[in-house]
C-alpha cells in the first residue's frame, strides 16, 4: 500500500471512530424533521404502525431517505429474531437436559421455566435498543464517509489553486488536508447535525461525495466513471429535494458553457448521452421508491415545489426576515471559522486563469452566492437548510488557514499558542453540553413511556411534535396514543385569496395556547366524574391514563386544574432552563391516573 493510501485510510479510521464517539453523546432534541420526517415513515413501513405526518398523506416528500431507515429497522427485527430463536433453542435444550438428568428437580424445572421467559426478553431488548441506535450508528457512518469526501473535495480543488513550485504545492496541500481535518471535526455545527437523521445531514454527506467526483477540470473528465457518480448523487440530491439544484445547475451551467466556448462537440456529446442516461435511471428508481411508499406514481418533487414556491402556505410554518441565512444560519455553521471563511472568500488570492469559467473556486463562490441569495428569498428558513453548503464553505476556510498553519507554527508565546489551538477543541465541548444537556427531557419522556409495563392511553398536551413517535416509543399495544395537532389549511393550497386566509387560520396548537381553559373545557369531558359529562356531546381528546406535558402549561393553568382529579406527576423529566418558545420551557412532567379512578 502506497504512503499516501495508508494516510488516507488513517484519516478514515478517525473519522469513523469520531463520529460513532459523536452519535451516542446525541441525547437532545433539534427539530421535529428529524423524527417525523426520516424515521417515523421508516417505523411505519417496517413495524406496521406510526404515525405519518401531513406531507406523507399528501405525497409531498420522497421516501428515498426513510427507505434507508427502513431497511435498517428490518435488519434490526432481523437480527433480534434471529438472536431470539437460538435462545430459545438454547432454552428447550436446557429443559430437555432437566427431563433427561434432574426430572423431578423444582430448582431445575424452576431454571428452565424461567429460561422460557428469556427469547421474548431478549427479542424487545434488542429490537427497540436497534430501533434507538442503528439508525444514529448508520448517521455516525454515513457523516464520517461524507467528511472524508468533503475533506478530498477541499485537498483536490485547492491544490489546483495555489502558485508556488512543487515543494510549494506540496507543503500547502499538506497544510490544507490539516485544516479541511480540524475545521470540520471540531465545527460545532457538525457535531450538533452530523450524526442526526435529518435528511439535511443525509444530503449533506451525498452533496461531499458528488462534489468529490464532479468534473473539476472544465469538461475533460466527463466521460469519467467518477463523472457518472457525481451525476447520479446530484440528481438524486435533487430529487430528494429540489433546492439542491441550485448547486448542481448552477456548476453544470459552468460546465456546459466551457464545452460550448471550446467546441469540444465530442465531449458535449458524452455529456448529454450520460446526463440523459443517468436521469433516466435516478427518475425510474425514484418512481419505483415513491411507488412502494405511496402505492401508486407519484413525483413528491413536483408537489414540493407547487407547495414551497407557488403557495401561500409555504409560510405556514414561520416566516422570517431576508437576512436570517446572513446573520444567523451561517454564523451558527461556521462556528469559530467566521473570520477565516470571510477572509478566504473574499479577501485571499487564488492562482490567476485566463478565463472566468476554468476558475474553479470563482465558480464555487457563485454557488455559494446563488444558494444564499436563493433561500433567503423563501419564507420559511431554518439554520438546516444551508447545511449542504458546508463542503462548499469549509473549502474558503481551509484555504485561509492551510495559509495560516505555518505563521501558527512560528508563534513563540507558548500561552497565544495554546489560546489558538484551544478555541477549536472549546468548540466540542460547547457542542457536548448542548447535546447532552438542552432539551433532552423530550427523548427521555419517551423511553419512559416504552419501559411502562402497561398502558391504556397516552396524551401530549404541549405543541405539536414536541417529541418523537414511534421511533422512540416503539410501542403499538397502547389503545389511545394521541397529541395536539399543527395541520396546515390544505384546502387553501389552490385558493387565489390563500395568502390573506391564511393569516386567520388557526391550527389545534394555536386554538390551544391561545386560551388554554376555553380549550380544555371544549376538547375534553370534565376530568372529575365521568357522569358530569353532557348527554351526546363528543369531545375531540379523551382524558388519558398518562398526560405528558411542559412545565410552562403545568404552572399556567393544568397543575391546579386536575387538583383533586386522580393525576398525579409520576415522573418529571429536566428538558431545559431556557427555551426559545416560551410553551417548551422548563422540565417535561409525566401525570399518571389509574383507569380506575
């Protein structure tokens, strides 16, 4: 093995094991997507229940992703089984043993009754502890493998981007690997998403190895194998969701025009021969997936479109000001490496080309330009959504501190040296207390819930997806499992006075918060006697055995509306000391009343 695959394969193994440390330090609750958009359809499809959200009844998302998750859950019911089975070979073998040996033994027959009861044990341990943690395992894999990619992505194109004599080149590039390797593993950011089932952090890692294997040198490697695996990863990143082709036109259009200006009809020939060929398999193997999902031809991407840019509810969850990416989203993703990316973007001095379109990080630059420009243009914005440029920014900079290595190395004050080399490792350990701090009571509420021997009914009374489903509650013997509800007004999808009927519409989070008594005594019988309830009347909720819901509702109003009633707290749960929506702060407290009271 060369010198260089042997460095290569190193940096693998550390990624690898970095990220499997990172994923299992992911105690927190993010967003809601990452649950009910990635691994609740998965619970659904291989476990046979679930609860699928509004965009899934409404064809709105691919299933490509939680097809994924899908197939692991399967391996892990697999696998459980398979374990469960030789148990229980092992089980019989012993009570036949007993029979054979010790036929009128208590203790042994008591061994192997007791034996019996390990197969069904065994089977839900290893079941539900596979469904928590095989999907962030194949997350710590899938980031690792895409931090490598993003890694050679960033070595490959500014190798070619520097002057200086081979020794030069050779020194840089050595100092660009360093940081690409720091910057990525100690960003904040990263750690925070990598290894989380976002389909963000699905796409990001795809976006690395595309970007990896796209034709970096105007148009010479388009009849590359590595060109064909870029194609396929960016078209179906652009299926899965379509504002990724805001990267990919945009770099294809850069492409195609250096064909055109050179005449290289050859080359322009092979490049719509494979595009059209490779389209044609991403476009049927979509179908084929969405088709499995929803049961019949559907094209998600065409509805998500319709919906995110053509709609008025496009703003339904939120709407934010243009500059939420510029002052927010991508200060929180570059972490400490603001002032570095800022100098590398627009400040450092690449090698000089003659023309504009064989300047590959002038290209880069315009990507980067167009996305942010793009979605700050849309209405609803999250920090996530700009998380597939992450290759695209740490490339800037990497450059401006592969620079930087050497002045660094020159430092005499040991003190300055170590404040330097400090800030990135303050960086993970911010990142830790976070994830292993903020907002873990909502994961936490919901392994309690699955540990309860038995259950009837189970209600969550905070805003809508506040917690996972059944991904982390894996449970299908509960009767009555319900939450308050955030749908969106569909049947103003194709309403010409949308936009303006939209700002009335309230949804059952809302109606909720908005007069939390007026609410409960509409949506629920009197939680005393059931005999004071009104002849006929039907209420939307049913009082449940268990009650789940925020510390903010409790003071506000529930804790001395079920005095006397037969709850009582059972478990509190600590979630966080300060919250951005006031309805989620403080501790999650689980009420428990017996069905007989």
């Amino acid at each position: 093995m060369a010198p260089n695959e042997h460095r290569k394969l190193s940096l693998g193994h550390v990624l690898v094991l970095f990220r499997l440390i990172n994923c299992f330090f992911v105690q927190s609750f993010f967003q809601p997507d990452e649950f009910w958009q990635c691994l609740e359809p998965a619970h659904y499809m291989a476990f046979g229940y679930g609860n699928l959200t509004w965009e899934w009844k409404f064809g709105l998302r691919s299933y490509a992703i939680p097809l994924v998750f899908e197939l692991i859950y399967r391996m892990v019911k697999g696998i459980s089984k398979i374990v469960a089975g030789v148990v229980f070979m092992a089980a019989n073998s012993f009570a036949a043993l007993v029979n054979l040996l010790a036929p009128n033994s208590d203790l042994g027959w008591e061994m192997a009754f007791e034996m019996q009861q390990f197969p069904r044990e065994i089977k839900e341990f290893l079941e539900y502890q596979g469904v928590l943690w095989a999907p962030k395992i194949f997350m710590a894999l899938l980031g690792a493998v895409g931090e490598w990619y993003m890694i050679e992505f960033v070595d490959k194109v500014l190798s070619r981007a520097f002057n200086g004599d081979e020794k030069d080149k050779a020194r840089t590039k050595t100092h660009i690997r360093i940081a690409a390797s720091i910057l990525s593993m100690t960003n904040f950011f990263n750690y925070f998403m990598i290894t989380r089932t976002f389909a963000n952090s699905f796409e990001t890692a795809l976006t690395s190895i595309a970007l990896y294997y796209w034709d970096w040198t105007a148009g010479q490697d388009v009849g590359s194998r590595g060109f064909t695996v870029s194609l396929f990863f960016g078209i179906l990143l652009c299926f899965l969701r379509p504002t990724n082709a805001l990267i990919w036109v945009s770099l294809g259009v850069y492409l195609l025009l250096n064909l055109i200006l050179r005449h290289d009809t050859q080359k322009l020939f092979k490049l719509g021969r494979k595009l059209f060929s490779v389209f044609s398999l991403v476009l049927l193997l979509n179908l084929g997936i969405d088709y499995y999902f929803y049961g019949h031809l559907s094209v998600p991407a065409y509805r998500f479109i319709k919906f995110n840019y053509t709609s008025a509810l496009s703003s339904f969850y939120g709407a934010v000001p243009w500059h939420f990416h510029l002052l927010q989203s991508l200060p929180l993703i570059l972490g400490f490496s603001i002032p570095l990316f800022i100098y590398g973007f627009f400040f450092m001095t690449f090698k000089k080309t003659t023309n504009l379109l064989d300047n590959t990080v002038a290209q880069i630059r315009t990507v980067v330009i167009i996305n942010i420009l793009a979605f700050s243009t849309i209405s609803h914005k999250e920090f996530r959504f700009l998380y597939t440029l992450q290759p695209l920014l740490t490339l800037y900079s990497s450059a401006a501190l592969g620079q930087l290595i050497p002045k660094i190395k020159e430092v005499k004050n040991a003190f300055l040296k170590s404040i330097i080399w400090s800030v990135p490792f303050i960086s993970i350990f911010s990142a830790l207390a976070i994830l292993s701090f903020q907002e873990v009571g909502v994961i936490e509420v919901t392994k309690y819930l699955h540990n309860i021997p038995k259950i009837h009914s189970v209600g969550f009374i905070m805003p809508c997806h506040s917690t996972p489903w059944q991904s982390h509650i894996h449970r299908q013997d509960i009767a009555d499992l319900w939450a308050i509800t955030c749908e969106p007004p569909l049947h103003l999808l194709n309403d010409p006075d949308g936009k303006r009927k939209l700002l009335d519409y309230m949804d059952e989070s809302d109606h909720l918060y908005e007069d939390i008594p007026k609410f409960v005594y509409k949506n629920f019988p009197p939680v005393f006697k059931k005999g004071l309830r009104s002849p006929g009347k039907a209420y939307a909720h049913e009082w449940p055995e268990y009650l789940v819901l925020f510390q903010h509702l409790d003071e506000e109003f529930m804790n001395k509306f079920l005095e006397d009633s037969g709850y009582l707290v059972e478990k509190r749960f600590f979630n966080s000391l300060k919250h951005w929506d006031s309805r989620r702060s403080g501790d999650v407290i689980v009420y428990h009343k017996p069905p007989w009271v």
